[in-house]
C-alpha cells in the first residue's frame, strides 16, 4: 500500500479541545455529541494558560528567533513591545538578514525632502518559502542624515522605481551612500535574550556582545559613555523589555544582532492552529486534559491514567527539542571583576 507522501499534519486548538475532552469523557468518544459553546470557551481558557506557562521552560529551539534593533546615536535605553510590537526601531530578523530592506540612497537629499532615491527596494535575502522584503507604503523607514544619526518616518504610497516618498519631510540633508533601512513591523517583547552580535554594515563583520546581569550594568559608572556597544542587559518587564546597551552606539552603522526567546502567540479562537511544531500536537491534548480534569470531576483512577500520559508526551518532545550539538568548557575571558580586581 502507498503511504500519503505528504507529512504536513497540523491540529487546531478545536482539535486539541475536542480530544481533550474525549479523554475525559466530557464528550461521545466517538463524536456523536459536539461540546458546547461553553466546553469550547473553557478548553480555549485552558488551553492559552497551558502554553503561556511552556513558554518559561524556554530554550526550544522553535522559540529561539533572530531581531535586529537599529541604533540611535547616544541612545542607551531601547523599549521593545507593549507588549505586542511597539517600541523602538527593531524587527525579526528570522532566518538572519531577512525581514527587513538595508538599502543606501543612490543620490542626495536635501532637507526638507519627501522624497528618497534608494539603491534597491528590495531586501537581501531571497529563498525558497522566504520572500525577500520589499519597500511598501506604510513601512517604517530610517535614513542616516549628515549629522549620523537615523531619521525614522514612515513610507506614503508605493515606490515609483526606486523613488520612495516619506510621511515626513527630512530634518537634516543626506548624502549619496547613506544608509537606509525599511521594514513593516516592530519587534514585540523578547521573553529573555539568549545571545548577541553587533554587526558592522560596511563589510559584515560581526563583534561578539556579552550579556550582563542587572548588578554588573549597574556597577558602570559613565553609563552615557559612547562607542562600540559590546555589553548589554535586559530587563523583560511586564509589558514592555528594556534593553540597555554599554557603550552606547557614537554611529548607526553598526546594527544589534540578537538571538532570543519569543512568546507563543495566543490562540484567539478555536479555528486557530498552534505556534509550535506538529510534534507537540500529542503533549498539548494529554495535558489539556489533564488542566481540565478537576473541572470534570473525573475519577481518580482517569484523573492518573490521563496524568501519567500528560507526563510522558510532555517529558519526551520537550528532551528532543533541543539543539544537536558539542559542548565545550572553557575558563571565562572575562578575568576581571567589577571593581577592578583580577
């Protein structure tokens, strides 16, 4: 017999939901009763707090994703989300380089311009069920000016060629060369950054950036101090993440690479499918089942028959989800402690 060829299977959370419920008896195990409106909202409840509590293991390399935060001179403090996108200038950039255009202006611009000439219109990177991005109305968009500094606007109307008409005038003259980034939305709030790069534009080399506890950023006593950031902290927040950068940037031309964890994304209906890989379809019914069962009043005998299958679907997808790879142990070459000493 031939197999289906295909390995694209996906569940919906009313797929989630209805298993869950026929686990605990909740519904016809064979699906001659549909749950009510009600067993829908409340699976839906359930299943939106399950993942929201996943999400705090961290380290699934499903959740670990790329952004790139544009610098402005002398700025030291970058607000990311709200907690949706919203904040400073900073995008996903998943898999690296992609979601945003790094174009230069092919003539000079005036201040008081509306309008741009850019090099291309298009981003970088361009692969097979990755489109390359390209200028649109609307867009966020940022042109380096004389003084070295990123102007942010956004863009009115579709390009004409490579002419891109701004929403705001410019408040400063640009010259040929110039640097200008585009992309559509902002970056929502990193659960935790896990590592970071600054990269120099002009040629691609990348500078490796430590990540500091809070007690060590606040040990700095010039925090205004400006160069190539190699240090930063971030505090998550509640709402909005703070990431705080040492030194802070003297130019734009060096971008902020970071490699972080994100949310899962919510399930804002039973229509949705889940954020996560097929693979986990299986843990979320079992342990779906398992956060509704007191709800249900289910024997004790069920409540750990669905509780030990909880346990093992869980324990086993979440020990596969893991990077493949050699670990290394090595001294730190950071030798010094905070207050000078060796």
């Amino acid at each position: 017999m031939a197999s289906s060829g295909t390995v694209t299977y996906r569940a919906t959370a009313n797929t989630i939901i209805n298993g869950a419920l026929r686990l605990l008896g909740a519904i016809d195990a064979e699906n001659n009763n549909s749950p009510s409106t009600n067993q829908t909202s409340g699976g839906l409840e359930a299943l939106n707090m399950l993942v929201k509590t996943w999400q705090t293991n961290g380290l699934q390399l499903w959740e670990r994703k790329y952004a790139v935060i544009f610098p402005r001179v002398g700025q030291a403090v970058y607000v990311l989300g709200s907690p949706g996108p919203a904040g400073d200038h900073a995008c996903l950039s998943t898999p690296l380089n992609a979601g945003y255009v790094q174009t230069t202006l092919s003539a000079a611009a005036a201040s008081g311009a509306t309008t741009i000439s850019v090099t291309s219109v298009t981003g970088q990177l361009s692969t097979t069920g990755n489109t390359a991005v390209t200028i649109t109305t609307a867009y966020n968009i940022g042109v380096q000016l004389d003084s070295g500094d990123l102007q942010w606007t956004t863009v009115n109307g579709a390009p004409s060629g490579t002419t891109v008409t701004l929403t705001a005038v410019l408040t400063g003259a640009a010259a040929a060369g110039n640097y200008v980034f585009c992309y559509q939305t902002k970056l929502f709030r990193p659960l935790r950054i896990l590592d970071a790069f600054m990269r120099v534009i002009t040629g691609g080399n990348d500078i490796p950036v430590r990540i500091l506890s809070r007690d060590e950023y606040n040990r700095f006593g010039m925090k205004s101090s400006q160069g190539t950031a190699v240090q930063l902290y971030y505090d998550p927040q509640v709402n909005t993440g703070h990431l705080y950068w040492y030194p802070v940037p003297s130019n734009v031309t060096q971008n902020l690479f970071i490699e972080f964890q994100k949310p899962i994304e919510d399930f804002a209906t039973s229509a949705d499918d889940f954020d996560m890989p097929q693979e986990w379809a299986d843990a979320l019914k079992f342990n779906l089942a398992r956060r509704l069962a007191p709800e249900y009043e289910v024997s004790q005998y069920k409540y750990n028959q669905i509780k030990d299958l909880a346990d093992e679907t869980y324990k086993a997808i979440n020990n596969w989800d893991q990077e493949a790879a050699s670990v290394y142990l090595q001294p730190s070459n950071w030798d010094y402690n905070m207050d000078g000493r060796k």
